[in-house]
C-alpha cells in the first residue's frame, strides 16, 4: 500500500511517542518520525521493495547512529508502540491489525492501536484531495488506496453528504472471534448491527446539520441585503424561526397555566411538535425561555446611527458615523482595531443609504405604473398633474432626528419634473433604530388622487387658506398627521376602489392577508367573500390561490362549516361553468384526497358529489369516479367512506357512459362488503337506487343485476354445505331485497296499460301501508315513478289487469312469475333450516316482495307456486318426497314471509291451517321438527302472533293422535317464555293440564 503522504499534520493516534522523540534530540530519525532527507527517502523506497524490511524501522547503517559494528551482538530492540506508529503512518493497517489481534490475545493490548481500530472515521472515504499529511486512518480502509478518492477527480456537490455503506468495519468486529478457540455468529451479527446503528445516527445527524444549513440560507443574499439596509421592511420570518418562537411561546404559556390557549395554539400550529424540541429544527440548540430572553434583553445595545432622508441627495463623503459606544463596540479579535470598525460602519450606511433609494425608487414606480394602467381603464382623457413639492433638506425635530420628507430631487433627476403623480408619494426610506414613526402624506397630492381616482364625476376642489405659508412648510406639518402609505396595507387604504376591477384586485391582494388573522370559529364568515373575488377576479393565479385558502380556510371543519363551503362551491360552479369547474375547483380536491385530517377528506368526498352536476360529462366518468374509487378502497376512516358513496350515488344518476356500468358494479359489491355499517347503510339508500336506476335504463336489471347477485346466491349455498359464509349471504340479499321497488317500478312503466295512464278526474289515493316503508327516498315507488299520483293512476290499472286481463305480452311481470320466484323457491330449498339467522333474512325479503306487488300477486303467483312445492295433501303424509320438502327451510318462509302479509281474517285462518297440517304430517310421519319450529320461533318474536300460535297448539293438544299430541307438547317449550301472563293463564295452563292428564303418558 502507498503511504498517504507528506507528515505536516498531526495524527491523533501518533501523539504520545511520536511528539515526544524530536523534542528528546530524535527529530531527524526516520524511524520515529522525523522528516526524511533525500537520502533517507530514497533508502526507505529501497527497503520497501526489500520483503520483510519495513520503511522507517530498516537496521541502522554503518556510520550512523546506534549502529554498534558487525561483531556487536543482536540489534537494538525497536519499542511496540514505535512499531505500531510506524505501521499507522505508513498505512499497513492489516499489519497493524494483526499486530493488534496478537497482543489483545495475549493480554497486551496497545491503547494506540485500540483507540485507532475502534474508531469508525478512520475507514471512512472523505470526498476531495486529503492534506498533505493528512491523518492517515482518514483515507480509506485496508485494501483501498487512500488517495483514490482524489485521485477520481471527483468531489461531491456542495451540501451532499459522503456516506459509508453498511458494511462490516474494523471497529464493529470482535477481532478475537477469528482465533482457534469457537464460534461467535450471534456476537459477530450484534457488533454489525450496532456498527451500522451508529453509522445510521451518524449519518442522520449529518443529514440534519446540511438541512438546517439550507433552512437557514432560503432568503437569497441580495433580499437579505436589501432588508437589512431598509429598516422600515421588517424580513419575512424564516420557517425555522416560526417554529422555535412556536415552542417558547407554547412553553411559556404552558409554565403559566395558560392552558386553554396553549391547546388552541398547538391546533392552530397543527404541523409541529411540542413535545419535542429537535422537532423545531435539525442541531439547533434550544435558547432560553421568553422570560429569560426578556430579562436579557436590557444586556444588549444597538450601535446608534444618524440617518438622512435619501430623497435629500447627500453625497457620500458628507456621511457621518457617529462614534460608537464602547459597549456597543463588537469584539472583533486583538488585530481588529477601532478604526477599522469605523470604516466598515461608514461602507455599511453607504450601502444600507443607497439600497433604500433604490427601493424608494423602485416602489414610486410600481405605484406610478398602476395608476397610469388605472387611469387607461377607466378612459381618463385628460391627466391631472400634481404637484412636486420641493422640500428642504431635512426639518429639525424634537428629539434631534431627521423627518422622512419626500423630494422631488429624484424625479428630476429622471426627467420626470412633469410627470403624473397619484399614487401617495410620502416614501419612508430609512428610520432611526428608535423611532418607529411612520410619516404622513403630502397635502397636495393627498388632495389630487381624489379627483383622479373618481370616474365619470367631476374633480373635486377643496378651499385652500388665505394664507402665504410655503407648500414645503404645509407639508412638513401635515407630516405630523402620522399617517402611513409605506406599508402594504397602508397602501391600500390610501387608493379606495372604484370600479368592480379594482375592487377585486383589492380583494385578492388583502384576503390571503386577512384570513389568517381570522379566528378559526369564525373563518366560514369569509366565505362569501372568497367565493365572490375568486369568481370575478381576473387572474388564474390569484383565483387558485384564493380557491386553496376556502379548501384550507379551516383546519378540521366540522358538519356545518363543510355544508358552507359546499354550498360555496356550488355556487361558484353555477357562476362560473364547466371549464372553471374542471380546471380551478377540481385539482384543489385532488390536492387533499390524502391529508391526514378526516374532516378534509370528507370535504373533498362531499365536493365531488355536489359538484357533480357541474362538471364536463368526461370528466365525471373519469376523474372523479377514479377520485372516489381510490378513496374507497384506501381510506380508513368510516365517516369518509360513507360520504364516498354518498357521492357515488350522485355520480351514478348523473353519468351516461355504458362502459362504466361494470366498473360500478364492482364499487357496489365493494360498498355491500364494507365493514362499517354506516357505510352498508349509505349503499342501500343512495348509491345501490341510483345504480339501479342507471341498470334499468341500459336494460339490464333483469338481465345482469339481479341475476348475478342471484347467481352469487346459489354458489354461496354449494360452497357452504361445511359452514355458510352468512354475512355474505345478508350481504346479497339485503342489495337483492333493496332492488325491490326498482324492479316493481320497472314492472309498471312496462305494463300493457301504461300508455292509458293519463291523470284525469280524481285520482284514488294509497293506502299508507299499500308499500312496506322506505329505508329512503330513492326506494320510494312514488319517487322512482315521478309522483303519487301518477303511481296511483297506475297501481289502479295494475291490479285490474292483474285480476281481469292476465299477464299476456306483460314481459317484464313474466320474467318476475316464471324466472324469479321459481329460482327463489329451489334457493330456499336449498337453506339450512337450523340456521335462523338465515330464514330470518329470506322471511323478510318474502315478505317486502309480497307486500310491494300487492295482494292479488302473492295469491295468485306466488301462493300457489309454494303450494305445488309443499303439496299438503293426504296422500303425501307417506311420501318421502313430500316429507322432504316439509323438513326444509321452506316451510317457515312460506309461513312467516308470504302468509303474514296481509292480516285480514281469511289470511290468519290460512296461517292456521297451513301449520295445523305442517305439525300433523311431521308428526305422523315420524319427521324432524325442525321446520315447525324455525316457524314458531319466527313468528313467536312477534307478540302479535301469540294467539295465533297457541290456537294451532290447542289443536295439536286435542289431537286424537298421541303423535301430535306429543309434537305440541314440545312446542310449548318454544312459546311459553315469551307470552304474555294473561294468554298463559287463559291458553296455555288449560292446554298443559289437558296433556298432563293425557292417557298415552
């Protein structure tokens, strides 16, 4: 290995004897590491090419020093440390480690080779050309060049970092695990961990120091210059500095029990830490708090400086700086004079003097060019000229400062003597450290913007004193009205709007301003304001920066402040049209789709939905069905997602794109499987009607829809023959039974008598139970159709065709009769009659289809067709496939979901009869009981039913067989906890006396 240079540094590892021998007369011995002559150099080159001769420690030559002749024994015995120095120096670091490994083995451990392996900044590869006697551990590890890195002639861009890999270094090995004496795996991966743990810090720590670097250089070099020469222009605050200010003034509110507002404040600085100071900035030291910072603020003083106006004119050798205090004198170092830091204040006012000329300037003609644009909208034909009042140098005030009186020198400098002048002209261009007075307006030109600033009205005059004052002392002591057109909000109140332009260019210049300052509670009263400036104002920039403050105008909105803003971006939308909709509204949802607070998340989903209706066609199709899509599948919070479907719903009612139809049946079964039961519920009310509005007019409700979900049906039921998937199985059939009213409304509007349904004359009304309740509007027939009196035209032509005319040609009411019930019935022959959960589910969807086609449907479509299933008949109590129909879930469906529909007398009497035969061919035929009494406990949760049930029992307890007889006994067990005391006294003691006293025991 090469050396790595020259040794005009110091090595740390070398200190100890390597200092210590040239002070004790060996500073020229190569050996001990004194600068080599020619001669030396070029013998140490030699013996390094001899094998086994180490450069610096080679024997001594004759004539030299310790050198004791051919015959005079052994040769000097050359010190350990001194060796190892020499092996660091010259960069044989395996030597030098082995070196290391052999005397730790041996008990002798040598500190300078133990310090130097266990430190990591030895194996490191710095970027650039190391020194000349660069310490020889800083270029690179064993086996690598030191000097490669320069030697690429590539150096690292300022404010990159070299970092090493995680590898296994010298110093996170256990340099004894490579001896002869066992296995150390488990030691051997710690030290590695933690080597490249600390590697990890480290590089962290560097990471953070070069970020605060660059936190603190934002404000370019010029702009800082420029703040610093205009004291009147206080430099924006840096974000590192808000953020440390953040943390005292949140720890002195706490330390004083400013609870409440500490807690409001930490809201309000939602983006920080409290808890932590390193979450301020990156190696910043945390400073004092307030109190102290207070307490030690008397401890400092400020150089005092004279300050001329720069609209004076003064040259630069007529500048005086005043003698500066000697407390105010900074220490500099010994070889800094006082001299020296007087020249460099006088450079520094020169400089700071003509830095706010300069801005002096360049603001009058920012304010110069907006009128001129001013005067050009408003047509003003004749210019007013106003009056440059010339002012001596400076006014002598109290206090023995100078008054900030405006020149006209400086225009005339510019050939502008005959210049329009409206804008407010008093420019502050440099102050007094201690006094913070900004100066008023001059009056002439304070009386001409009026008339300049007036359209379509005649200038206004105003009576002038008979006086002989000179306009320069009328000025100078109007100057003392402290009025201030320097700041930016000065400015604006000095140039009052005239038009519906200038006024919403006031707006969008203020607002961002304004809203700030606003507290939270109230922000949503600015929303009128916002909305109407972003609406009418005349540039994009500003319209988008005024559209992020209304999406950004409250942290969390609650319920109310969302319904404000929506209501404000409808608003807006109507106002503005599609385009704007599209190009300005939309990416500021785009921009929070993923902020952490769920309140603008929910926002966001709401907006979608509401501006829907707004939107280019393409748009809704695409963006913002992918927009709602992505939040449903990836947002964790249950309120979003229901507002996502919410908007879906809408979405669905408003898009014509067939390509899209699968893609929402997919977001449907995605919403149907939700966990969360808000949004479950969302689904039913608004998006599945919506969807199923949309099915239905592309025609394929009957022929996709309800069919698949149908299908899913059926393969649940094959599948779960060893344990049903019941939440899935709810999942379908709730949407199925959700899909009702669509598929009614679908039977009506295709009826053979629609197009006779005309409303004239009175139209008969419908009953209040005629439909089962809504679980929303949109599952309203009435709705669905358009109105109730249309649905009750129609509902009167449905039942008369249905008793008198039949269902011929009726496309729609036959795939219902022929497809649907049919396919119905075989799936509920197929349901685990055990199971409650599920009969429950089928009773009630039975029950909703027979209650919404009507009566005379379930007696004449669907009674029957469970009847010729079931056949109950005499000659089927032997039959073992009638008792198999009877031991099936379809007994206690056909029971509680078709016969309890309607409650007249003649539908009871059939409930009654239907279990009185189910009870007796079960029991003569020896069959499970199951089906009777998932029946009885079906209808036993309805106190309704009570008497009913017990009327069929009674039957079965004077049955004249014993089998019977025995069957309602054990029914009683089913019935008797829930029933009222007043049936049990009347109906059931008689009935279990009667048992009890039974012959067939």
């Amino acid at each position: 290995m090469a050396a790595a240079g020259g040794g005009s540094s110091v090595n740390p590892f070398l200190s100890d004897s390597e200092e210590e021998e040239p002070r004790d007369g060996g500073g020229n011995d190569p050996g001990l590491g004194g600068p080599l002559s020619p001669q030396q150099h070029e013998e140490e080159e030699a013996a390094v090419e001899v094998p086994g001769v180490l450069p610096g420690l080679r024997a001594a030559a004759p004539g030299e020093a310790g050198w004791a002749g051919p015959g005079a024994g052994e040769p000097p015995r050359v010190p350990v440390d001194a060796l190892a120095a020499q092996l660091l120096r010259d960069q044989f670091l395996l030597t030098a480690l082995e070196l290391h490994t052999e005397l730790l083995e041996s008990g002798r451990e040598l500190p300078r080779l133990r310090d130097y392996f266990s430190n990591p900044g030895n194996f490191e590869r710095q970027s650039g050309t190391p020194p000349a006697g660069g310490a020889p551990g800083l270029w690179g590890a064993a086996g690598a060049a030191p000097g490669g890195a320069a030697a690429s002639g590539k150096e690292p861009g300022p404010g990159q970092l070299n970092r090493a890999g995680s590898i296994s270094t010298l110093d996170s090995l256990d340099f004894a695990r490579y001896s002869d004496d066992g296995n150390r795996e488990t030691d051997e991966r710690v030290a590695v961990l933690e080597f490249e743990l600390r590697k990890a810090k480290e590089t962290i720590q560097a990471l953070r120091a070069n970020l605060t670097q660059a936190a603190e250089n934002e404000v370019p070099l010029q702009e800082r210059k420029n703040y610093k020469s205009s004291p009147e222009i206080q430099e924006p605050i840096k974000p590192l500095e808000k953020r440390a200010l953040n943390f005292l003034v949140n720890e002195f509110l706490l330390k004083n029990s400013y609870k409440l507002t500490s807690i409001t404040f930490s809201d309000e600085s939602d983006d920080q830490d409290f808890e932590l100071w390193d979450d301020v900035g990156l190696n910043i030291p945390k400073p004092p708090d307030l109190l102290q910072l207070y307490r030690d603020f008397g401890n400092h003083q400020v150089t005092a400086r004279d300050v001329v106006d720069v609209a004076v004119g003064v040259e630069e050798d007529e500048l005086e700086v005043t003698t500066p205090t000697l407390g105010s004198v900074p220490v500099f170092g010994v070889s800094q004079s006082t001299e020296q830091f007087l020249i460099m204040q006088k450079l520094e006012d020169q400089i700071n003097t003509l830095n706010s000329e300069k801005w002096s300037l360049t603001e009058q003609i920012r304010r110069l060019e907006s009128e001129i644009d001013f005067l050009k909208n408003e047509n003003f034909a004749v210019p007013v000229v106003c009056d440059l009042v010339h002012v001596p140098p400076s006014v002598p005030e109290d206090n023995g400062s100078y008054l900030d009186i405006k020149s006209s020198d400086n225009d005339s400098k510019h050939g502008k003597t005959e210049e329009i002048s409206l804008s407010i002209s008093a420019e502050a261009d440099s102050k007094t450290p201690k006094d913070d007075t900004l100066n008023s307006l001059p009056s002439k030109e304070r009386e001409k913007l009026p008339s300049c600033a007036l359209s379509n009205k005649a200038a206004i005059h105003f009576d002038k004193p008979n006086r002989t004052l000179s306009p320069a002392f009328h000025q100078a002591l109007l100057s003392f009205c402290r009025m201030s057109a320097e700041s930016r909000l000065g400015s604006e109140v000095s140039r009052i709007a005239d038009s519906e332009k200038s006024v919403m260019l006031m707006l969008g210049r203020c607002l961002p301003h304004i809203v700030p300052n606003v507290l939270l509670a109230k922000r949503e009263e600015l929303i009128p304001l916002i909305l109407c400036t972003a609406c009418l104002h005349p540039e994009p920039k500003e319209r988008d920066q005024l559209l992020h403050i209304l999406f950004n105008l409250i942290k969390r909105p609650d319920d109310e402040q969302r319904q404000m803003i929506l209501t404000g971006c409808v608003a807006f939308a109507r106002h503005v049209g599609p385009t704007r909709v599209e190009a300005e509204l939309l990416p500021q949802c785009w921009e929070q789709i993923n902020h952490k607070y769920p309140e603008r998340r929910l926002l966001v989903a709401e907006s979608c939905g509401a501006l829907a209706p707004y939107l280019p066609k393409e748009i809704r199709s695409s963006l913002v069905l992918s927009m709602l899509q992505q939040m449903l599948m990836e947002d964790k919070a249950d309120l979003v997602r229901e507002a996502v479907i919410k908007s879906l719903g809408i979405i669905m009612g408003y898009i014509d794109d067939p390509d899209k139809y699968q893609q929402g049946f997919e977001l449907l079964l995605s919403a149907l499987g939700d966990p969360s039961e808000r949004v479950v519920s969302a689904t039913h009310q608004v998006f599945l009607p919506a969807y199923a509005a949309w099915t239905t007019e592309l025609g394929n409700l009957q022929l996709h829809l309800i069919p698949t979900l149908l299908n899913k049906i059926e393969k649940l039921l094959r599948e779960g023959e060893h344990g049903l998937d019941e939440h899935k199985l709810h999942m379908y059939l709730s949407a199925l039974q959700s899909l009702i009213p669509s598929l009614f409304s679908l039977v009506l509007q295709n009826a053979p008598f629609t197009s006779k349904a005309k409303l004239q004359g009175e139209v008969p009304p419908i009953e209040v139970t005629r439909f089962p309740r809504p679980v929303s509007p949109l599952q309203d027939v009435a709705t669905i159709i358009g109105s109730r009196e249309q649905l009750a035209v129609l509902l009167q032509l449905y039942d008369y065709q249905l008793e008198l005319e039949g269902t011929t040609g009726w496309e729609t009411l036959l795939w219902v009769v022929n497809q649907l019930l049919p396919q119905l019935i075989e799936i509920v022959g197929k349901i685990n009659v055990a199971s409650t959960a599920c009969v429950h589910e089928f009773s009630r969807f039975f029950w909703r289809l027979c209650r919404t086609f009507g009566k005379i449907f379930t007696n004449t479509k669907v009674k029957p067709q469970f009847q010729e299933i079931l056949r109950l008949s005499e000659e089927n109590i032997d039959s073992t496939a009638g008792n198999g129909v009877l031991t099936k879930a379809t007994v206690p469906i056909y029971a509680t979901g078709v016969l309890t529909c309607y409650i007249q007398e003649e539908d009871r009497k059939l409930l009654i009869g239907f279990l009185e035969d189910v009870m007796t061919m079960l029991s003569l035929s020896h069959a499970p009981l199951n089906s009777l009494k998932a029946s009885f406990v079906e209808l036993g949760a309805n106190p309704a039913y009570h008497e009913l049930l017990l009327t069929v029992l009674w039957y079965g307890v004077v049955h004249t067989s014993a089998l019977v007889r025995c069957t309602a006994a054990r029914m009683f067990e089913l019935l008797v906890k829930g029933v009222h005391e007043t049936l049990v006294a009347q109906r059931v003691v008689p009935a279990l006396i009667t048992l009890s006293s039974d012959p067939e025991i």
